[in-house]
C-alpha cells in the first residue's frame, strides 16, 4: 500500500517501530549516553585518555550490587503487577459465579437479575476507572437516573448489589441457605477493590528508586573510562548495549508497578470489563 511501510518481520520481534513512552525515555538517555562515551573515545584517540582512569575491579565490583539491586527492582514490580492481574482475575470468576448462583437459586423476576448482572458489570467499570482518573456514578449504565453522587463509587454499587439480594431474602425469594452462596462472592468484590487500592496507593519508597538510579548513573558514567584503553573506539558501541539494557529495566520497571493505567505494559482491564458485561448478560439470559 502506498505510504506504508513493511517492516522485516525481525524489526517486529524486537519492537524497533514502536513509538512508545518507554522508548522514547529510553532511547532519550541512550542517545546521551552515546555522545558521552564518543567525546571518551576521542579523547583517549588524541592522547588525553590517560587524564582519568577507571580500575576495571571497580566496575565488576559495582556491577554486582547493581545487578542485585536490579533484580530485586524488576521482581518488586512484576510482583505487583501480576498481584493486581490476580486480582482481577478473581473479579471476573466471582462475577461469574454470582451471576450463575443469582440466575439457579433466586426465584424472582427475570427483569430484576438483568439489573443486578448490569450492577456487576457496572462494578468492574467503576473500580477500572476509580482506579485510573475517577468516575462519577451517572456515567454508569445502569445507574444513569440514580440521583447520588458518591465518592466511592463501587462501594455503592456493592452496597447496591447487597441492598438487592436482601430485598429478595425478606420477599422470601432467597432463602438463607442460598444467601450464604450468594455472600461470599458479594463480599469479594470489596475485598478486590481494597488490594487494588492497596496496589495504586503504596508505590514503591522513593528513596529507593532514587538509589538505584543513582548506581545506575554513577556505573554509566564512569564505564566508558573503564574500557576505554582497551576497547578504544569501541567503547561506544558498548556502552550503548550496556547503557540500554540498564536503563530499560529501570523504566520499564517503573512502568510495570502502575499496573492500572493505559500503557501497553498495563493490565487490558478494557477487555477484562466487556469480557465480564458479556459472560453475566449471557448468564442471565440464557
């Protein structure tokens, strides 16, 4: 197609089209970095390399408590991020169970298990958004004409979803029994909104961030006049490849540990909200 260009499909494994954030702030420093360790190279190639020197013992040493500290970054982040992919996990299975539980075991009016289905789908895109930028309660379907304007919002649709299944207990459409199924996938929808909350509100110290950006920088700085007089001009190209890798395990990592934003490394909670609408509408429906 005209105007379009095919790229190798090697370019498409390791992600060189993409324009990302994370690559632009990687690439950003890369670039810094290269320039710094050219203007090392020539200045070694004129005779001025002799000026600094930089025991090679120095950076073996370094590399391991960086190496350490990296992995220990990079672990903290994905634990978060797969703790919060957890989480949601268990929104769609307990969304689902009380769907398939309210459409067996309550005898009331079809028309009133649409609703509550519509308050569960409604509740995934609450906590989605609350989790994001916030939400306001009208901008739910099934809760456009509702005149309150509460501040946390899935809280009362889970206190909406609980004012239901009790009206069907004392209508005697609900018997105690069946409360007891019902209760115990209705209680979790709170206890997952308060680990996801946990999950956005507790970042990472940031004196710790700061600390392994500053090894980083410190390492960076200093290679290139540690393998200079015996790599010469290749030291660039080297301290490019080092200089990547390092830096792109700090920004992906500090992108990794918000799990709830819009990033393509954040949790697809867009999908995760039509995949739950779609199996609760289909339960009670079916």
């Amino acid at each position: 197609m005209l105007g379009k260009i095919m790229l190798p499909d090697w370019m498409n494994l390791v992600g060189l089209w993409r324009s990302g954030d994370n690559m632009r702030r990687i690439l950003l420093w890369v670039i810094w970095l290269t320039i710094y360790s050219a203007a090392v190279a020539g200045l070694d190639a004129l005779g001025g390399g002799d000026l600094v020197r930089v025991n090679a013992g120095f950076h073996s040493l370094l590399g391991l408590v960086l190496g350490l500290l990296l992995v220990f970054r990079t672990n903290t982040a994905n634990d978060r991020w797969w703790e919060g992919r957890k989480l949601w996990g268990q929104l769609v299975n307990d969304s689902r169970n009380l769907a398939i539980k309210i459409q067996t075991c309550v005898q009331a009016e079809a028309q009133d298990k649409r609703e509550l289905a519509a308050h569960l789908a409604d509740f995934a895109v609450a906590l989605k958004e609350h989790l994001r930028r916030g939400v306001r309660l009208q901008s739910l379907p099934s809760f456009a004409s509702d005149p309150a304007d509460p501040e946390h919002v899935p809280a009362y649709i889970a206190q909406t979803i609980y004012d239901r299944i009790e009206r069907w207990r004392k209508s005697e459409q609900l018997g105690g029994f069946e409360l007891l199924f019902l209760d115990q996938h209705a209680s979790a929808l709170m206890n997952i909104c308060g680990g996801c909350e946990r999950i956005r509100k507790t970042p990472i110290p940031a004196s710790y961030r700061t600390f392994i950006r500053q090894s980083i920088a410190i390492y960076l700085a200093t290679l290139p006049w540690g393998i200079v007089d015996l790599l010469h001009w290749w030291t660039i190209p080297v301290a490019l490849c080092v200089g990547y890798f390092m830096i792109g395990i700090e920004v992906i990592a500090e992108d990794v540990e918000e799990p709830f934003g819009y990033g393509d490394d954040d949790l697809r909670l867009d999908e995760i909200c039509a995949a739950i609408d779609r199996s609760v509408q289909q339960i009670v429906t079916g």
